[in-house]
C-alpha cells in the first residue's frame, strides 16, 4: 500500500497540489515560511537547492536524528 501524507500546511499555496517528485524538485522556498532569501542563504552556506537537497543534508539528518534521540530518552 503507497504510503501518503497531506502537506498542505507544509507547502506554498502554488505547490499544495503538486505531485511528490515535483514538490521534491522545487527550491526550499516551496516550504510554508521559507523566504527566497532564506534559500539563497542555504545554497551559499550548504550547497542546498531544492526540498530534496535539504531533506538529504547530512548536517540536518544528523541534527533530525540526535533530536528523535534526546525525545526517546537516547544518550
């Protein structure tokens, strides 16, 4: 069974009814909140472009998961 989520509230109104791979294709300020500067910053300081290039990040994976750690109760 295809697993799926609504990502309205994550998403720009121009992007709410975009297929996955095209939301994962679009520039970090797809996301609901990000600026267009805020992009330009996370390409200069990260080399991130698109959704998918934040989602893969090793430094936000890493971040991701010594939170979901600290939340399980993990040292």
């Amino acid at each position: 069974m295809p697993i799926s989520a609504d990502l309205d509230t994550q998403l720009d109104k121009d992007w709410e009814n975009k297929s996955l791979s095209e939301v994962l294709r679009a520039p970090v300020s797809a996301l609901a909140g990000v600026t267009d500067d805020d992009g330009k910053l996370l390409n200069q300081a990260l080399n991130v472009k698109t959704i998918s290039d934040l989602g893969k990040n090793k430094y936000f994976r890493a971040a991701y998961a010594l939170t979901l750690l600290s939340d399980t109760g993990g040292k």
